[in-house]
C-alpha cells in the first residue's frame, strides 16, 4: 500500500524585483496578457516580463505544448513535467504539476507513487512516461530506442511520444528559469 501524499500549493519568491503593473512598458503590459495557464499575472509572470519579447515566445511555446488540443492527454503531458521536475529538483513545478495531473486522472495514486518512490506500483504506461522523462531530464542521450518502444508498447504513437519529449523538454528550460529567478516556500497558514 502507498501512502497517500496531499501536496499544498507553494508560494514562488523572487530574487529580482517583478515589474510593478503600474509601471510596466506598453510592450510589457501587452506581453502579460498572454500567461502561462491563461489565468492570472503572477510575481513569476511580472519577473519575466522584465524581457517582454522573449516571455511572450517563451509562453507561446509553452501554452502551445502544454495546453493544446489533440495529440498525447493532458494528464500524461503532466505526468512527463512532474517526473522532469522532480530530476531536475524544482519542487515548485513538482507540486504544480503533481496537482494538475492529481485533477486531471481523478486520482493521486500515480502522485503518490512518485513522492514516495514507489514506481514500481505505476501501471507500464505511466512507468515508461516516468523512466522516459527522467532519462531524458538527466542526460538526453540516456533516453534510447527502447524507452520510445516502452511508449508504444504501452498505446502511444508517434504524435504523442512527440508531445511528451515536448513537455518533458520544455521543463528542463521552465525549471532552471524557476531555480535562477526565486525559491519556493510553503504557502503561509498551510
């Protein structure tokens, strides 16, 4: 039996001043309308907004792999960015994404599983996803043709196995921005 885990969600600090909305450029303000969830202008989202040009490319890119319609389930691009963020140590993106893929499969079995180590208790499909992202997250040259024919072994085709080293990838580049810019803390009265 795997003990369940109820991840509460993170407060994300950062380093450098955000842009204050007040003072923010036009270029700026137009760059913060597109956010990473479409949701809502975070501190991370004003600190990145410091170089507009390049946040509204890296959000295009990133809304584009993460949020798009078609192609591999959402809950298993979650799953390729919550064992990518583990590797790469961002307990930030961790906990977001352990949270968003708990939502989306209606369960945190597979959650669980990760934050206890017990992968051995993942299904194949969701142990291929997790062997495949950490591979690819520590050293892309460690991931091989027999990862990709885990993949579709376990129902994914080539479109799919392309979105999840999509998800997986963008998180090597979403972490080490989260790492470099700020820290996380527990949120307070949590």
């Amino acid at each position: 039996m795997i003990p369940q885990v109820s991840l509460k969600p993170l407060s994300w600090h950062p380093h450098i001043k955000p842009v204050e909305l007040e003072s923010a450029t036009p270029d700026q303000l137009a760059a913060m309308k597109v956010t990473p969830s479409n949701k809502k202008v975070s501190e991370y989202v004003r600190t990145l907004a410091h170089d507009p040009e390049s946040y509204v490319a890296r959000t295009v890119l990133f809304n584009a792999i993460m949020y798009v319609d078609g192609g591999l389930d959402r809950a298993d691009r979650e799953l390729g960015a919550l064992s990518a963020s583990i590797v790469n140590g961002c307990k930030y993106c961790a906990v977001v994404h352990a949270r968003r893929h708990a939502q989306l499969s209606k369960s945190n079995q597979v959650v669980s599983a990760l934050w206890f180590d017990k992968t051995e208790k993942l299904s194949p499909r969701d142990a291929a996803i997790d062997r495949f992202a950490r591979r690819l997250s520590v050293t892309p040259s460690q991931a091989t043709p027999e990862d990709i024919a885990a993949l579709r072994v376990n129902g994914m085709d080539d479109r799919e196995i392309i979105d999840l080293i999509h998800a997986i990838s963008i998180f090597g580049w979403a972490n080490r921005l989260m790492h470099v810019l700020g820290h996380a803390t527990a949120v307070k009265g949590d």
